[in-house]
C-alpha cells in the first residue's frame, strides 16, 4: 500500500535536523582527545573569533545519565567534558562555538591541548587482567559482576552430554544515513531543543537530569524526519548538553552535527561481548540446561543501559527452550573504549547467538539433525513457559513456526549440498515496560492521534492511521496522526526494542473506550464530534505490567569460496509471528534490513582496536559497511500470526530480523566451510573476514593443492 511518509521524501519536502535555520544561529564544534588514556596536562584557548569556549572548569562536574542496573555495581558516569583524564579516542575535552560552521574548524585549530600518555586497556581480557586500572578509585576494570541462577541446579551433575562454545563478538557501530545533531535554543525562560532522536522524552529526561533544570522548562521536538536511529538516537549525548549550556550563555540558537568520522569514534557502539557457555543434555537431546560466563566490553563509562547490558544477555541465553535450570555469571567491564549502548536487538541477538550455536553444536554431538534437536526442546505452542531465572515467555506458536521454517530448511538441504544452511528458532523479547503516552484531539474535521513513539524510517503514521480507521470505522482521509513532542503530550517513551506498534495499538485500543464514552456523554457520535468545532481531547497512558514475546525462526544458505576466503549469503526465510499484521511491505522491511544487519556482523562489520586503543575503523569502509553488491539474496518471509495477550493483540519485529541472521548466518558459514573442505570449525569470534577465516583453513586449503 503507499505510504504516507514516502510522498514527501519523494518530492523532497523531508525536513531533517540539519535543515532546521533559526534567527541568529551559531554553531558548536567539539575538541576530542586523540588519545585512549591521557592525562589532561593544559588546555589553550582559542583566539578572538571564538564566540564561546567551554572546558571542564568552566561547567563543573556535569555526569550523563547512566541507569543503575537490579545489582550492585560499580558505577562511574561519563563527564560532559573529560575533567583530568580522558578515557577513549574521541572523548570530548573542550567545546568551542563560532559565527559560521565552517569557521569552526579554523577556530579548533587555534586550539591545542597537551596531554601525557597512559597505559590503555582495550580488551575485555585487558580488563579482566587488571595491570592498569581505568578508574583508580574503583582498584578493579569490573563494573557488573553477579552469577544469575535459578531452576534445578543438580540437574547439572545428570547430564549425559555438555557441549561448550565460546564467542567473541566484535563492538559495532550503528550507522543510520543522518548522523546525530541538536539544536538548543535557550528563551530566557525557556530551553527548546530540537534532537535527531529515536525518544524527545528520553532526552527531556536526561537533560533534566544533568542540568538540574525544571521539567517544566525544557521541551523537546524531534524534526519531521529522523534519518535512522537503530538504538543510537535514544539519549542525550554530552553535545547535546553543551549545545544547551551555550544556548543558555550567548542567549543564541547554538547547533552541532556531528560527522560521520564523529559518529564512527562516538558513543554509542553496540555488542562487544564475550561469552562461554555450556549446554547440558540428555543422550537423547533433551536440554536440561546452561551455565557458563558473560562479559560486555561496556567502554569507558556507564551510559544508557550497558550496566544492565550483562544482566539482559544472560536472562535471554536459554531462548525459546524448555531449559530447567540456569548458572550464569554476568559481568561488565571498563574498557578505554566509547561507552556501550544499544544497538538493534541490544541483547537479543548476542542471546540468540549463543544459545542456537550451543544448539546446533549439541546436534553435532549427538548425531542428531539440529531441526530435530530443537523440535524435542522447543516450547509448546499455546504454553506459557517460566524460565529458571524467572522470566515468563507468553503463550505463541514456537512449535509451528519452527516446522514451518523446518520444511525450507529440509528443501534447501537436498538443493544445496556444497553449501551451508542452518535453521535457527528465537524468542523476540518486545519491550512493552513502560508503556506509552497518546492523546487524541477530535473535532475541526479529523481525528487526530499524537503518539509517543518517533519514526526514524517505520511507517508508524501509516500504520496507525489504518489501525484508528478499522477501530473506530472512520475513512483515513478523516485521521491525522502525529509523533509527540514533550509539549504535546505530558508522558511518553519513544521508539526502540522493537516496541511502538504493540503499545501503541494497545494504547488505542483501551482509550478507544474511555474516548467514546467521552463523545457519548455529549450527545455526540463520533462522526458529530469529528465535525464539531468544538475540540475534544484525551489523554491516556498505557501501562502494562509484563513483557512479551514474538516467536521467529530463520534459515540461512550461505556459500564458502575457499580461493578467495569470503562467504556470501545465497538465499534467506524468515517465518515470523507479529500478533497482527498492520502494512505486510512494512514487516517485510523491517525483516529485511535487520537480516542485513545480523548478516553484516557476521561477514564484515567490526569496530577495531589497536594494542593502544586507537580506531582502526575511521571510514565506513574500514568500519566494513556492506555495499549493494554484497546484498544480492532475496529474503523471503513467511507469516504465522497468533495474536498476543495485550490489547490489539500485536507482537513486535523491529529487531527480529537482526535477532535471527546473526546466529543463523554465523552457523551457515561453519557449515559451509564443512560443505566446501570437508573439515568442521568452531568460529569463535565476529567478524569472520578473509583474513580470520584463513588463520582457521589456510591449512587444510594448502593440503588439498
């Protein structure tokens, strides 16, 4: 169906952060340390073409938002500006604001600060190890260090067979086409900020937060269009904070957009983990069990959510399996790294990884086909399953999702006996906590809905103007749908973990009532009120009290050229389980280009270090970015709706597609090496490039010439 929101980026009336131009505007430019560790020795200021220059004696010990994880832990905040040391390459130091933007650069060069160099810790080992220590006041790298246990533990000791992997994968970089940027624009009783952001109320609240400033006075509006976000564009960032201290001094609209180079050296980068793990077995395939150690490379400083980063893969390592009990040490720790943050899936598919590679290792073991060895484990369609460490996954349909894709993958098996396919089953964790905010505004001729999701490429105002016209049966062209801002609505979330069509239809869906009743109580119909001059508001907060689950399973066939070292992916499926399907082309998308995502971490992405902490990964190309020609596979997806418990009865995808093409990319290569030479690895880390994939059959390629 045509999308409301493609018409305008067609006739190029898109209006993106950077196009916003307001009277008097100057512009923030940020001085980054070129160092992993350093100690700050002084700092020299510009000259007199700088309108503004900030450091950290000018604006104290302002500390971004971090969230404190359901553990003890050792927190440590990132400074808004680096006070006596820096901690990763690109940290900002100091912040200088000019005229004209392109001044600022011939103004930063004025500048100059001398630093002494200091040992860097860039690896989880590094960290581990502990010869030098990030933050001297802790004497430890370790920030999150608790062992996750609950179910039958002495089942354990009743295994016939355990099988162990262990995996690094690879920090990323989210990149969506429109890096971040602010304005802040302060009134004098007031401070406007204008975010590229993914949540207006997140970074409301984290502004708040650090400039102890009354809710009241800050509001924040994200642009019509949001060019990407993939967990990137959740918080506020330390630019956006000085941004609004130099609004609030020069009395001036004060913008920043970072570049590209910025953004791949920038908080925040996703995965990072370390994990390994062992699965406990039954000869006869039955799972009894995992256990094993998680580590998150969190970087520099706690930010966003990575304190809880360890905590979250963990309780997600048993999958959609009828596992009966769990041990897991999950750990967090201080890296001369950009801080971590989330990134698409954010857990979930570091999860997913795990457990399906720990799946299929077991099927290797025990001679079984891995369709066979997840039929006899799977959760049960129609069962809700409470797993050892307490989470509950609500009723779906796993066991007809996995047949589903087990049919492709037993076809694809005859057909392509030179290549690798695997099949891969998850549970996607759809984070409803927390609700959302929307209000409806009926009269002048439309029914309006503001809503407290932000698109940054869904076709959430598409998608909810269909949703509004088959509750309430009024024709679309009679609906306006609207992404919030914090001035529209007094409550609200944002748009992340694959969440904004399932709360939002609920939300709704529950106020459809109350609003109704509303109109009823005034004598009116709804096509009256619709009609009315006469405007009639309601504002309503949806609040569940669980999380759910959206089944999914994946197969991959992926092809080994042993001449080259490369691997490509041939042909893809992915059966899905979204509740209710609102736009098919839109779920598609969504499946489409997180199975890219997942691919690409497996074949090509990673943000790399040297010994020193310094990037290796400055440009997209280095960074591994895939281009057009390494996308040259269709993915077919094949939909088994079964509505949820929630209201509107929808389940979300958003991450899905990441979720599922990372383990089952991953294992498709390691099949495809076998199919190719005859030889079974075990890849222990992501990314698998030329290079990697040579260190592991270089030898077995040569014995064969």
């Amino acid at each position: 169906m045509p999308l409301k929101e493609d018409l305008d980026v067609i006739l190029a009336r898109s209006n993106y952060l950077d196009d916003i131009k307001l009277s008097g505007m100057v512009y923030l430019h940020i001085i980054r340390s070129p160092h992993a560790r350093a100690r700050i020795v002084r700092i020299n200021p510009p000259g007199e073409r700088a309108l503004l220059f900030l450091t950290h004696q000018d604006i104290g010990n302002l500390l971004m938002p971090s969230q404190q994880p359901s553990v003890n832990a050792n927190i440590v905040r990132m400074p808004v500006l680096a006070k006596d040391v820096v901690n990763y390459v690109g940290q900002p130091v100091a912040a200088v604001v000019t005229e004209e933007r392109y001044e600022t650069e011939d103004v930063a060069e004025e500048i100059s600060v001398d630093y002494e160099p200091l040992p860097a810790v860039v690896t989880i080992d590094d960290a581990l190890e502990g010869r030098v220590i990030i933050h001297g006041e802790l004497r430890t790298n370790v920030s999150v260090d608790v062992t996750l246990e609950g179910g039958e533990l002495s089942l354990f000791r009743e295994a016939d067979v355990v099988v162990e992997r262990e995996i690094e994968q690879s920090r990323l970089v989210a990149n969506p086409m429109e890096p971040k940027g602010v304005v802040a624009h302060y009134t004098g009783d007031r401070l406007i900020i204008y975010a590229s952001t993914q949540s207006p109320f997140r970074v409301k609240s984290d502004i708040v937060d650090v400039l102890k400033l009354p809710p009241e006075t800050v509001v924040v509006y994200a642009p019509k269009n949001v060019g990407g976000g993939f967990g990137n564009k959740t918080p506020a960032y330390p630019e956006y904070v000085l941004a609004a201290l130099a609004s609030m001094k020069l009395r001036r609209p004060v913008k920043y957009v970072e570049t590209r180079t910025e953004h791949l050296m920038n908080p925040m980068q996703g995965r990072g983990v370390k994990s390994k793990m062992r699965l406990y077995a039954k000869r006869d395939g039955t799972v009894l069990g995992i256990e094993g150690k998680i580590i998150v490379n969190i970087g520099a400083y706690n930010f966003s959510i990575n304190a809880g980063m360890p905590i979250f893969i963990a309780n997600l390592s048993t999958g959609p399996y009828r596992m009966r009990a769990v041990r897991v040490r999950a750990m967090g720790v201080f890296t001369n790294t950009p801080p971590l943050g989330p990134y698409r899936g954010a857990g979930r598919p570091e999860a997913a990884l795990i457990h399906e590679t720990l799946m299929d290792t077991l099927a290797d073991e025990l001679g079984l086909d891995p369709l066979e060895v997840r039929r006899r484990n799977v959760i049960r369609d129609n069962e809700t399953f409470k797993m050892p460490l307490g989470l509950v996954v609500d009723s779906g349909n796993y066991q007809t999702i996995l047949e589903e894709a087990g049919r492709i993958y037993q076809d694809l098996r005859g057909k392509y006996r030179d290549k690798g396919v695997s099949i891969v089953l998850f549970a996607l964790f759809v984070s409803t906590l927390g609700g959302e905010g929307i209000k409806f505004r009926v009269g002048n001729g439309r029914l309006r809905l503001i809503i407290g999701s932000r698109t940054q490429g869904q076709a959430h105002i598409s998608a909810f103007t269909k949703y509004l016209s088959e509750t309430f049966g009024v024709p679309e062209e009679l609906i306006e749908v609207i992404p919030g801002n914090t001035e529209d609505l007094s409550y609200g979330i944002g748009t992340f973990g694959s969440r904004s069509t399932t709360v939002v239809t609920a939300a709704i869906t529950e106020a459809s009532e109350k609003l109704l009743d509303e109109i009823k109580s005034r004598g009116l119909t709804l096509m009256d009120a619709i009609k009315s001059p006469n405007v009639i508001e309601l504002e309503y907060h949806y609040m569940p009290k669980f999380a759910i689950f959206a089944p999914g399973a994946h197969v991959a066939v992926v092809d080994f050229d042993p001449e080259v070292m490369e691997a490509r992916v041939v042909e893809y499926y992915a059966v899905y389980n979204v509740g209710k399907t609102l736009i098919k082309e839109e779920v598609d998308g969504q499946l489409m280009g997180g199975v890219l995502q997942g691919a690409a971490q497996v074949l090509w992405e990673g943000a790399v270090y040297d010994e020193d902490g310094n990037p290796l990964h400055l440009s997209l190309a280095d960074y591994g970015m895939p281009n057009p020609a390494d996308v040259n596979y269709r993915v077919i997806t094949i939909e088994r709706n079964t509505q949820s418990i929630l209201p509107g009865g929808v389940r979300g995808v958003g991450e899905a597609g990441t979720t599922g093409a990372l383990p089952a990319v991953f294992i498709a290569l390691e099949r495809a090496v076998r199919a190719r030479l005859g030889v079974s690895i075990r890849i222990n880390k992501t990314p698998v490039r030329p290079d990697y994939l040579f260190s592991l059959v270089g030898g077995f390629v040569r014995g064969r010439e």
